[in-house]
C-alpha cells in the first residue's frame, strides 16, 4: 500500500511541476503575442481569480495563504 501511496503521489507532484512551468510560459506567450493559449486567456483567468480572492476580505487572505502554501515546498 506504500508503493502506491508514493506512486500516486509522486505523479502528482510531477504533474504540479510540469503545470507550475507550463503557467509562466503561457503568460509571457500572451504578454509577447497577445494571443490566447490553447483557447484560455490566461491574464483575464489570473485576475479574476486575484479578484476573487481580495473580494473575499479577512477569509480570502486566509485561503490564499493556504493556497501558497500548497505550492510552496518545504
């Protein structure tokens, strides 16, 4: 049962690296062509998340540091 927890979890993890380096890609693809990436404008998708949060006041700060907190390694 190990092996598969820390095969499933190791995909995961690879799958967040390759998406974490795909994502700065795609928004200097749009900030250098002005075209969108795979359908997706990725700078309209990124500011109505950041706007989400700041909405949210007190709780939203908290669910974005709980968010980082996801991505950051420790």
């Amino acid at each position: 049962m190990e092996k598969v927890t820390n095969y499933v979890t190791g995909f995961f993890e690879g799958l967040m690296a390759v998406m974490m380096s795909i994502l700065p890609l795609t928004v200097l693809w749009y900030v250098l062509t002005g075209g969108d990436v795979w359908g997706m404008d990725i700078i309209a998708n990124l500011t109505v998340l950041i706007n989400d949060f700041a909405a949210g006041g007190f709780t939203g700060l908290i669910v974005l540091m709980l968010v980082v907190g996801l991505f950051v390694k420790k």
